[in-house]
C-alpha cells in the first residue's frame, strides 16, 4: 500500500492522478494545504500501518516531523519525499528526501514533473504521450514558464482546475489520460474556459483600479486584496506596475497574503520567509500573523489607491522625445524628456537635480516617489498650447519695446 500527501493546488494534484495512474487502489490519496500537512503527516504515525510506503509531494513539513520521518526511515520505514521548492533543498540531505529547483537541462520543474521521472524510473508507471504533454502542461503552469511561451492551453488547464472539484478534476483527467494518445479539452471544456477568461479579465480591471502602493524595507510593494486567481493577478498587476519591487494579494478570509513578482532582481520566497511563510522565487506566501497584518493591512488600509497610465494617447506617450506627461494626485504635473545622454524630470516646470541614464529608469522614480500616472492625451496638449502662448506672449512684450 502507498500513501500520499501531496498539495491542494494543480502540481499537488498532478501527483496526485500520477499516483492513481501508478497504482490504482494501491493508494490512498490526501490533498493538503501547507498548515495542514504537518497534521496529517502526524495522524500517519499515529495511526496507520507502519507497512505503508508513504510519499509526500510539493510540500515541505516541519522540523519535528522531519525528525519523524528520519526515525521511521531508520527503522525501516518507506518514505519519499519529492518536492521543487527552493526552501526544502535542506531535504537533500536525507536518503528519502529529493528536491530539485532545475533540471539538467536547465529546466524549472515542478512536482508533478519529479514525480512522474520517479514513477518512470522505478518502473512504476508506463510513460505516454497523453501523460507526458499533460505533466508538461502543469510543470509549465506551476513554474509560470507558460506565459513566456504563451502557452494557453497550460493556463487553462489551472482555470479548469478550478471549476471543477478535485474529485471530478481527478476523474475527467484519469479517463482523459488513460484513454487518448494526445492530451485535449472537449468541447464543452473549451466553451466554459472562453467565459472563465472573460470573467477573469472583467476582475483583473477593477483589482488595478485598487491596488495601493507602500515601501516595506528597500522594496515598493503594491497591495490588493483578492480571494480568488491569485496568479493573474500578481502577473497582471506586476506589468501594469512594473515600477513595483512585488505586489501582495490579502485574502483575509483565509488569514493569508501572496507574494508575486515579476522582476529577476526580487525573490519573494524571502519576503515571506520574513514572516515564517514560503515558496518560490516568483510567487510565495504566508499566514497573517500580528506583524503582517500590522504592516499589510492596518498601515496601508487608509492609502488611496494607484491611478493607471492612460493607454489611448497618442501624444502623450511613454519614452517619447517631445516629452511623456504625468500627473500626480496633489495635481503636481511632471515631464520626462531626453537631454543630451540623459533623461531628466521636470516638476512644476523646474528640472529636478537627479538625471537618469533611461526613460525606464526616470519613470521608475516618478512612480517610486510621487505615485504619478501618465496623463490623457488632451491634458498634455492644453498645457502644450498654454505653454506655447506663454512663450509667444513674451516674444509680443518684447517687439512691442523694441518699437
Ligand atoms: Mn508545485
């Protein structure tokens, strides 16, 4: 008898069906959240036979119940612990512990994908091409590498996840797997998924209208609150805001906040290690504790949300050599333009002292420093035309003396 604990999100699940493929009613199944796993881990050696080959996947457990499995390991026990998360590498050290980040060919991997080069190896599962696109599908989907290969049908795949329920996900995937040579959505699939997107896009354009900025140590965060679509959202928002370090989703119901970011040079998985939480590099988590929600919520739930840029200009347009304008909510207008090898910013129509080697760059402090947003295009002309006059008024004072 095998048993497996595995997570709750669509890489837990993955392993999950994996199992079920490799062993039929050889296993018992158990899909967890981080806090619950240790539990879980706990009633298995309280209660179960000590025969059972247990195989813990995507999630790490805690230090006493690492001690456990260590013991149970030494005296004979079967145990397989597989997981991709940079904050289990620790697990390394034990014979029954394999944690891989990337592969050797430089890939990202995720759980699912482990798990299914393990069952392969061991001879335990027959590798196929309908099993294989789909771990392909979730491997890309947990390690975020479909959006750089826009690969929708990975995307999909979670959106699906999440409209059914784990069961019945299970079910139609098993079938599916065992059943086709190539992996696919029928038709019915492909129409609810088409209205999911829609319904994402429509919450993804009011969550950017909400989202309030704050500097937490040496990093801007943008702040949201949101239950649900946790990875759009962090990836939407990070680009509608890229001059934000990282953006953290509050799900106050369930007591947690999201890390996401979309920038090499931030690893979130160390924010929310900071709050005893974990994960990965791009996206991480944590609970609520005393101190986070001080700095989350109370300190930032009297902030006034970020304003977008508007992208119907166009003039007023970002980089542009005539100058781009922004606006911020103090109605202090701002002009960034390239001078020389440089780009600097004016303030109320005085430069600032600090210049900047990129348009990127300038507009990075802009939104750092004075929350400002690009401003529609009729705006920047009227103070064009203003500016103008102003110039042509003094030109008219001067012939008139002249004369
Ligand atoms: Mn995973």
């Amino acid at each position: 008898m095998y048993k497996l604990l595995s997570h709750n999100d669509l890489d837990g699940v993955g392993c999950g069906i994996l199992a079920k493929l490799a062993f039929g009613k050889e296993v018992k199944v158990r899909y967890n959240s981080i806090a619950s796993l240790n539990r879980e881990v706990e009633w298995f050696f309280e209660n179960e036979d000590k025969d059972i080959f247990l195989i813990i996947t995507d999630l790490s457990v805690n230090e006493a119940n690492e001690k456990r499995l260590e013991a149970f390991h030494h005296a004979g026990g079967k145990v397989q612990f597989l997981d991709h998360h940079k904050t289990a590498l620790h697990f390394n050290e034990y014979e029954w512990g394999h944690v891989v980040v990337e592969d050797t060919r430089g890939n990202l991997t995720s759980a699912t994908s482990l798990f299914y080069e393990f069952l392969v190896e061991h001879q335990l599962l027959e590798a196929s091409d309908a099993v294989t696109e789909f771990v392909e599908l979730v491997r890309q989907y947990d390690t975020w590498e479909w959006e750089k290969n826009d690969n929708q049908k990975a995307r999909q795949l979670n959106a699906l996840f999440f409209l059914v329920s784990i069961e019945e996900f299970e079910d139609i995937m098993m079938e599916r797997l065992l059943q086709s040579e190539h992996f696919y959505f029928d038709d019915f699939e492909k129409k609810i998924l088409n209205m999911e997107d829609d319904k994402i896009e429509r919450y993804i354009h009011r969550k950017k209208r909400q989202l309030v900025q704050t500097k937490i140590g040496d990093h801007f965060a943008g702040i949201v609150y949101a239950e649900s679509y946790h990875s759009e959202l962090g990836n939407e928002l990070g680009k509608e805001y890229p001059h934000l370090d990282y953006i953290v989703i509050l799900n106050i119901g369930g007591k947690r906040a999201g890390f996401r970011t979309i920038h090499d040079h931030v690893d979130v998985s160390e924010v929310a290690s900071r709050f005893a939480g974990g994960g990965h590099a791009k996206a991480s988590g944590c609970t609520l504790t005393d101190e986070a929600y001080k700095l989350f919520v109370a300190d930032t739930f009297h902030l006034e949300a970020l304003r977008e840029d508007e992208k119907r200009n166009r003039y007023n347009v970002k980089g542009s050599p005539f100058g781009s304008m922004y606006e911020n909510r103090s109605e202090v207008v701002f002009l960034l333009y390239p001078e020389d090898d440089h780009w600097v910013i004016e303030k109320d129509r005085e430069k600032i002292d600090q210049t900047f080697s990129s348009f990127a760059d300038a507009e990075n402090f802009l939104k750092r420093n004075e929350e400002a947003w690009l401003v529609r295009d009729d705006a920047f002309v009227s103070s064009l035309m203003e500016k103008i006059g102003s110039v042509n008024g003094v030109k008219l004072n001067n012939d008139e003396k002249r004369v």
